[in-house]
C-alpha cells in the first residue's frame, strides 16, 4: 500500500493504482515468463491491504503462494531499497475455491441462474440449437419445474422432446433432433466435469466480498489448473459471475475504493470464437459494472486478443515485455503501443521488445481520471510467497476458512427431474388405480391424458438410469398400451 493507492513500483517516482480509480477497470499484458503473474499477486495484496476483497483465477497454481509470507532474496531486498521500500514479509487472507472441490470449496451455480445464453456459449451450440435450449428454458418456468442441475435440464430436454408438436405450435419448430443434439452435447459437458458447475448450495456473491477481523479483503483464490483444460467452461464461468455481480450488485457510483476487483486471467479465452451476441454482454457489463463499485482486470499475453470496445475501457494499463517475430505479432505490438499516452523521452513500441523481467510500461488514471504519461517502470518485489503452496498449507488455510462447511455437502432438493419422475409415475398409474374406471373400447382414440402418460413415461425411460426403474417403467407404459 502506498497512501490511497497501490504501490505498482518504480520510475523515476512512485508509480501508484489509485483506489479511487481502482473501479475504471485494468490490463495487465505481456508474454509468458515476463512477470505477468507477480504483478497480479502485488495487486491482488494490496488491494487486499487497503480492504478491497478480491477474486482472481489461478491458472498455473503459483497464485496460492499469496497466502504465505514471502522470503526476499538478496535480489528482491535489493529492489526495495531502491524504491525506498521497507520490505516485510506479509501473507494475505484467502479462500480457495474449486470447481472440482478438490484444491478448494466447492463452487456452483444453478442451471436457472447461467441461463441459456451463456450455457449455449458453453456447449458451442449454434442459434438454431440456442433457440431451442431457450424454448426449454421457458416452457420449464411457466411449468414451475426447477432447473437446478444437468439431471434437471436433461429431464426437461426429454420432456420437450415428447411433447414437440405442442410447443412447436406455441414458440415455432421444436425438432427432436435437435433436443437431441444438445442432449449429446451436455453429456459431453458431464465428461469434462462441467457437472461439479450446477446443483446447490449455490454460491452467495456476499461470501466474496468479505473483510477479515483486520479489515483487510480476503483473496479469492479459484483452482483453475484443471478447469483451464476446458476453456469455455472456465470463460463462461467467469463472464456469468461477472454479470451476476453486474446484476445484483446496487449501483455505488465511484467510490473510494472499489467494492470487489475482479482478475480475469487468460483473458483471451472469454473472446475466442465468441458470437455477437456474446460479446456485446460482456462489452456491457464492463461498461455498466464499474458503477457498482466493481473492478474488472484483464491478464492476458497480447492486448489485440481482447476486442477495441472492451479495451478503450480499461483505463489502467500494466505492459510487460512483447516479442514481435511475425506479421500477426507485430501487428499486436503497434496495438499495445499505440494505447498508451506517448512519453516522448522514449519510443513506446521500441520498448516494449526491450523490457526485463519485472519491468513494464505503466500507465494508470490520475485524480482527474486521465491516463498518464506512460513510464518504464520497475515492478515491486511482493510481500508474500512467490511459487505455489504445498498441500498441506493449502489445506491449513482451508480449514481456518470463513465459508468452511457452508459449501461442501451438495444439497438435491425436489427439482425438475424428481417433479417430472413423480408426474410420470402417477400418470401411468392412474388408470390401474382409479375406482370404477370401465376399460375403454378398443376403438377409441386414447384420451390426451392417456397420451401424455406415454410421453412422459417414454420421456422417463431415457432419464432412470438402473434397470430395475426401466422394467418398471416399460410394464407401466405396456399397462397403457393394453388398455387402449
């Protein structure tokens, strides 16, 4: 910390990240080994040390090493004497989370709350496919049936599959082979992992805004060594808790110091083949978030990776070291260059090719909310632990937790696939059961409540998964049949 902002490192002064304009939004660039990832850490700390609680990926594990107290060497002590910096070892409150609720409490959402937008980014299904999945999605809510987990929107997939003419009829062509499709495609998903994602206790965005007994915020830490094998479960996780901050968050203006700073690592990831769709949501919860108090930060290799409308609006400005050996590099270069405010002691594009290991161009917002004068810039040491911690401390911090127990048993509340199961039972049942019912002729047309039992028991087949559950279902179906 350095007054009312974060100590970035040192020019020919101070260069500081001022709280008050901590909310106007960040990129931290450069290519891998320039020191992109200490430079995250040293924000992270002292934004955490002036009481700003902070979430962050942590892509390749050496993030958790922000939980211990670091060990300067002779190197690092004698940058802080540089700078004038009295270096003390420090270690920064943490919660860890995990997808996988491995390395990490477990983090979920509900299928409701992802929604079908952002599930269709993940399941890369094209606008036909879109289409349908929001078909499912409202014919599900006007029928009170919870989407909780994948089992819920599978179940309800079934179900729009058997019942297609009559949702064709009300929101256009509803092809089974399509449902089909996207069927296949959540399975998919399941094999990757994607369902530790859904179910509940889903998380409560209070629990990553807290503040320790200090006052300081705590860092939230997700594992993402595993989830960054699946990139787009990993963006789309990641853009969906952007805009629920974006959407339950009230609106704060600027304050003082942000509310929460958000660190979007592998950034790159969020824009790759993303529809237009797509990236005019995320162009509008950059644009629109800062003003409940939310700090959003890209890290990513090259600042051409994240689209012009996103970047004219990261006013804070972190470029390590580029190296420009192709056309498509050098045209990245002339990028990152050129959005910068000229120093005219320097040539800017020149430079970046030139930087060391923890150097970089710094340019960040004045008072007046102007970008500075870009500066090459020595980057502090940090106070804590470079390098990833061992298990056994990863699991101390675990244990010391704030959210500890509130997350790790999974809760499987009635939702859509108990409601649609017990609709199918009772409806197959009931013309065994109910007193006085005469067997109808063989020549009727079998009654519309005789005919959705079938749908919904031939529905159900497919979504039971021992074999005792099918043999029953496949004698009541027969039950059914026979009487018509």
């Amino acid at each position: 910390m350095s007054g009312d902002g974060v100590l970035i490192g040192w020019s020919d002064h101070a260069e500081v990240l001022r709280l008050d304009r901590a909310n106007r939004h960040g990129l931290v660039a450069g290519a891998t080994g320039t020191g992109k990832t200490v430079t995250l850490q040293i924000l992270a700390q002292g934004l955490s040390d002036a009481g700003v609680p902070v979430f962050a990926a942590d892509v390749k594990g050496d993030l958790s090493g922000i939980a211990a107290p670091g060990q300067p060497n002779e190197k690092f002590l004698e940058r802080a004497r540089i700078m004038g910096l009295d270096l003390q070892p420090a270690a920064a409150p943490v919660v860890f989370w995990d997808l996988f609720g491995e390395a990490g409490h477990p983090v979920r959402t509900t299928v409701s709350e992802m929604g079908p937008l952002l599930l269709s980014r993940m399941l890369e299904l094209n606008e036909v496919q879109e289409g349908v999945l929001t078909v499912v999605f409202r014919a599900a809510d006007e029928e009170g049936l919870l989407l909780l987990d994948l089992k819920d929107l599978q179940a309800a997939l079934a179900h729009a599959a058997d019942n297609a003419r009559a949702l064709s009829a009300r929101y256009g062509n509803i092809s089974p082979a399509t449902v089909a499709t996207i069927q296949r495609k959540l399975l998919m998903l399941e094999d990757q992992g994607g369902a530790n994602l859904f179910g509940e206790p889903a998380l409560s965005l209070s629990d990553l805004m807290r503040t320790d007994g200090a006052g300081r915020g705590y860092v939230n830490i997700l594992a993402g060594e595993r989830l960054i094998s699946n990139p787009r479960l990993y963006a789309t996780f990641l853009l969906w808790l952007m805009s629920e901050l974006f959407e339950e968050l009230p609106e704060v203006g600027d304050p003082e110091k942000p509310r929460l700073a958000f660190f979007f690592d592998e950034a790159h990831l969020l824009f790759r083949d993303a529809p237009r769709a797509l990236l005019e949501k995320v162009e509008q919860v950059v644009r629109l978030i800062r003003s409940k108090g939310v700090g959003v930060y890209f890290v990513t290799q090259n600042p051409a990776d994240i689209p012009d409308t996103v970047l004219g609006q990261l006013g804070n400005r972190i470029q390590h070291a580029l190296r420009a050996y192709t056309p498509v590099e050098q045209k990245g270069l002339r990028a990152a260059a050129g959005s910068f405010r000229t120093n005219p002691a320097f040539d800017t594009a020149e430079a970046i090719q030139h930087l060391g290991v923890g150097e970089a161009l710094v340019s960040v917002l004045d008072e007046k909310g102007a970008p500075t004068v870009v500066q090459k810039t020595l980057v502090r040491p940090p106070a804590s632990r470079l390098g990833p911690l061992l298990p056994a401390e990863r699991a101390q911090v675990m244990s010391a937790s704030p959210v500890r127990g509130l997350y790790d048993q999974v809760r499987d509340r009635e939702s859509a696939y108990e409601m649609l199961k017990a609709k199918t039972v009772e409806t197959a049942a009931a013309p065994e059961s109910a007193p006085g019912r005469s067997r109808p002729d063989a020549r009727d047309k079998p009654s519309e409540f005789e005919t959705m039992g079938k749908a919904f028991a031939t529905s159900m087949l497919r979504t039971i998964g021992n074999q005792v559950g099918r043999e029953i279902m496949r004698g009541l179906l027969g039950g059914v049949r026979r009487r018509r």
